[in-house]
C-alpha cells in the first residue's frame, strides 16, 4: 500500500526539521579518544586534512588523518583540559603563519606567535604552512653565489642563491656554527635570514639569538622555535612555517636563506605522530611518506626568474649522522633532495682541524658557476690538492725514505689546510680569501715552516687592506683577477714575504 500525500508531507517536514542538524554535524564533531597528544573525533564529515581544528579551552589541533567514519587530529596544545565527549569545531582554515618583515628581529613559536617576550607581532598578513613548489618554468639557473665566509666552503664547495645544501655529520663536529657564520656573514649583504630550531633545547636556542644579536644578525634574522619540550605536533610543523615566512620575502623579490636545525628530529617527530596515528610503519618504523615529509619542504627552495621577481631561498638542512654512517635512512633520503652536502667529520674536529669539513665526501652539485671569477681563477686546484696530500699522508707513515716532490707535496698539502682552518664566529670576506688562496696557489708559503702560515696569512690581510685597499676594491668590485693585477699582488705579497721573514729573524 502506498503512502498517502499528508504522509509524505508529514516525512519531508520531519526530514528538513533535521537538516539544520546535519549541517551542524559536518562542521562540529565530538571526541572518542585523546591520549599522547592525538585525538580521534567522529562527525566532521567536512574536515579538509591540515585544517584547524578548535577544543575547548582555546587549544587548537590540526586534521593529520581523514577516516570513513572519523577524523584523526593532532594536539597543538595541552592535552589535559580535553576529554571524551568534548566538542571540536572546525575553523575552516588550513594551518597558517603570520609573515612580514615586523617578524625580523623575533623569536618564534611555529604558530608564529612571540616567545621572546617583546610583546605580540603586528602583522596582519598570513600564509599557508604548506603551499606547492614554484613549478619548473618559474625558475632561474642557480648562478649568484651565497658566501659563507667560510673558506673551505667557499673556495671548493661554493653554494650559490637558490640552491639546497645540506650540512650533514655527528653530533658536536660544528653543523650548527656553520649555519650560523653564514648567517653572520649575510650582514649588508641584502639576504634576510630564516633560523628553525626543531627539538633542540631552549637554552641552546638562546645562545644562538645571543649569537645572532651580538654580531648584529637579529637585524635580518627571525628565529622559529619548537624546543624540545614541544610536542611533537609543534615540531613537525616547524620547518614548514618557517620556509612560508621566507616565501613572502622570496615572492617580494628578495634574497632569502633558511636554515633547519635539524631535520634528523624533524622526521622522528614526524614518526611519534605517524605511529600515535596508527600509520604503518616501514624501514627503522619511520612511516612510508617520510621522503615526501623533506621533498615536499625542500623543492621550495629556488630561485625564480625576472618574470616572477627574481628573488631565491637557499636552504642549509642539517642532518645528524651516527657515527658518521650517511649511508642511513633519513640521511640518504636528504642527501638524494639536496644539492651536494657539506659532510663533517668526527676525526678532523678531534685533530683539530675546524670547520671540520670533509673535502673529499663533500660536494656541490652547483659547482663553480656559484662562485665569482676571482674565486674560481684561485681555488680551482684546492681539492686536488688536499686529496693528493692525505693519499700521500697516509703512505707516507710507513715509509721513512721519501722523495723531494713527495715531500713538496706533502708540505703544500700541510699549508692548504693552515689557511682552511678557521675559528668560529669570524666568517671571512671573499676578497681576504681571495688574497690568502692566491699567496698560496703562487708559492708565496713555500719558504716558510708550516706552523707560521697562520701569523704569515694574518699579517699579510692586515697589510694589504692598510696599504694596497686598492686591491681589495678592485676584487670587490671587478669581481675577476686581471692580468695587471696578478702582478701587481705578486709584488706586493713577494715585498709581504721578505718583510715577515726578517720579523720572524730579528723575533
């Protein structure tokens, strides 16, 4: 038997009486479970994965997993106020940062709100974490050199505007003071600095603000936070912050460099939240998605054509090896994204022989066209050099009997790496490396004992830019080595050479 019109009336009004009801229930869900800083809600047939979600008590949580019948969030927040049965809202916005140039000189949560106790950020403007690469065609050729002031960077593995290169090795070998020279050496250089402290403890993080700020650094520096005691949420979603804060500068045009310190505790984070989130786990239990974690993060880093701004981020990734094994998971995962990497070594550190950098593991698939001519014109056999001598080093020990080009090489090898070595915190001019690699490239070390190259090298910058600043003005500014000024520093650091023996006599 059919039913009757009042029937069906009666059936339509009782089914749009709901409806209100079904809307709601789409946009407002409620908790099952919550533990461990993950929770699992039923209802928000809407959620879009990343978005913001709101608990009670002003805690937020962001939408990691889209169930059929439930939504799996993690917490950004304290935990302890939620309980089953609770209600959660969705915000209906994907998780996103403030960004603008009020962020120079702060320091940062991932949320990108204030912990450095200066008073809220005034910035209207903000951007999505997450946002999909610069495509192909929008790109440039990687050809503007990003300087270090750093040597042994610069002269061999020079890294250029745009390009990702990763600074891999143990613990305590000096990852994090190259970081920071570099961000050191950008100042007047027009380049704005993003540094993201992922895991590591507060107490390190303001030593390098202190760092930053006493070498004037804060001034194009903003520093992004998830410390250690964060949860892992927070720190997850920190690297990606941070590179959307330099994605508003890039797309104004301007020079970026962005540092992640580091990503070995980026993907471990990343692994607590897969498994709190019941994902399967694969190789050393880090879910099947981890190299998509860093990819996703990295190809942002580019630089853009003149049709798109022309500006570039550069990124240092630093990765933490155990016992120097680059041949782990995460490591081979970074190492295959990046660009070349910067490998540091235990046993150089412990001699040492610092920045302790590996020139024979490192390498920069940019290559020289990062580098000005003048550069090129007088590190183009360093590596060469250095490889000769530590195979030469290491037959030397067993035998006593050695031959005059073996021991030339031998002492040439010993002096390239007196003027590599470098102290902390004091990042060096291209011009004074120039300087320094040229004395060395044309024999100008060869009558002294290896132990004087430093004081020799030292003193020889000191002269040069109290009496010849003309040379120094002309690299700057020529940007190459011309055939009137070789021979022109061939005199003046023949005449340096002459002076400094008589010093060391009469001393």
């Amino acid at each position: 038997m059919g039913l009757r019109p009042d029937e069906i009336s009666a059936l339509i009004k009782e089914q749009i009486k709901h409806y209100d009801d079904m809307i709601e229930q789409k946009d407002v869900g409620t908790v099952m479970t919550v533990g461990d800083g993950v929770c699992l809600i039923h209802g928000l047939d809407n959620a879009m994965l990343g978005e913001l979600l709101l608990f009670p008590n002003e805690v937020y949580g962001m939408v990691m997993n889209l169930d059929e019948d439930s939504v799996g969030a993690v917490l950004l927040g304290s935990e302890s106020t939620i309980k089953e049965g609770n209600e959660v809202k969705r915000t209906g916005k994907i998780i996103e940062v403030p960004v603008g140039d009020a962020l120079l000189g702060r320091v940062v949560n991932p949320l990108g709100q204030a912990i450095d106790g200066k008073g809220q950020i005034k910035t209207t403007k903000t951007r999505p974490i997450e946002r999909v690469a610069s495509g192909v065609m929008t790109r440039k050729k990687v050809d503007q050199p990003l300087q270090t002031g750093i040597t042994s960077i610069d002269a061999i593995i020079p890294i250029g505007r745009g390009q990702r290169e990763l600074i891999i090795g143990d613990r305590q070998t000096g990852k994090t003071a190259i970081a920071i020279d570099t961000i050191l050496n950008q100042k007047d250089q027009n380049i704005y600095c993003v540094y993201v402290a992922i895991g590591q403890k507060n107490s390190t993080v303001a030593q390098v603000v202190e760092k930053l700020r006493k070498g004037g650094a804060m001034d194009y520096t903003c520093v992004v936070s998830a410390g250690a005691s964060e949860l892992a949420p927070v720190q997850y979603i920190a690297p990606y912050a941070g590179c959307a804060i330099a994605e508003e500068w890039l797309e104004q045009g301007k020079d970026v460099l962005i540092v992640y310190d580091d990503l070995s505790k980026h993907a471990v984070a990343y692994r607590t939240v897969s498994l709190l989130l019941k994902r399967p786990p694969g190789r050393e239990a880090y879910p099947g998605d981890v190299f998509y974690l860093h990819s996703r993060l990295l190809e942002r880093a580019c630089r853009l054509n003149e049709e798109n701004g022309g500006g570039s981020i550069t990124a240092l990734p630093i990765i933490e090896t155990q016992a120097g094994d680059i041949s782990a998971y995460i490591p081979t995962n970074v190492i295959s994204i990046t660009d070349g990497q910067i490998f540091l070594q235990q046993e150089l550190f412990n001699s040492g022989f610092r920045p302790a950098v590996d020139t024979g593991l490192s390498v920069s698939r940019v290559g020289s066209s990062a580098q000005i001519k003048a550069m090129k014109q007088v590190s183009s056999s360093l590596k060469l050099e250095l490889a000769q001598y530590e195979e030469m080093q290491a037959f030397a020990q067993f035998g006593s009997d050695l031959d005059e080009a073996t021991k030339a090489t031998l002492d040439h090898g010993a002096k390239v790496r007196e003027v590599l070595k470098q102290a902390q915190y004091s990042p060096r001019e291209v011009s004074t490396q120039v300087i320094t690699l040229f004395a060395l490239k044309y024999g100008f070390t060869k009558p002294l004992q290896v132990e004087q190259v430093t004081a020799f090298m030292d003193g020889l910058i000191e002269h040069v830019s109290i009496n010849h600043h003309d040379i120094i003005d002309e690299i700057n500014e020529q940007k190459a080595i011309s055939d009137e000024l070789s021979k022109k520093m061939k005199d003046v650091i023949g005449a340096y050479v002459e002076q400094f023996e008589k010093t060391q006599a009469a001393g």
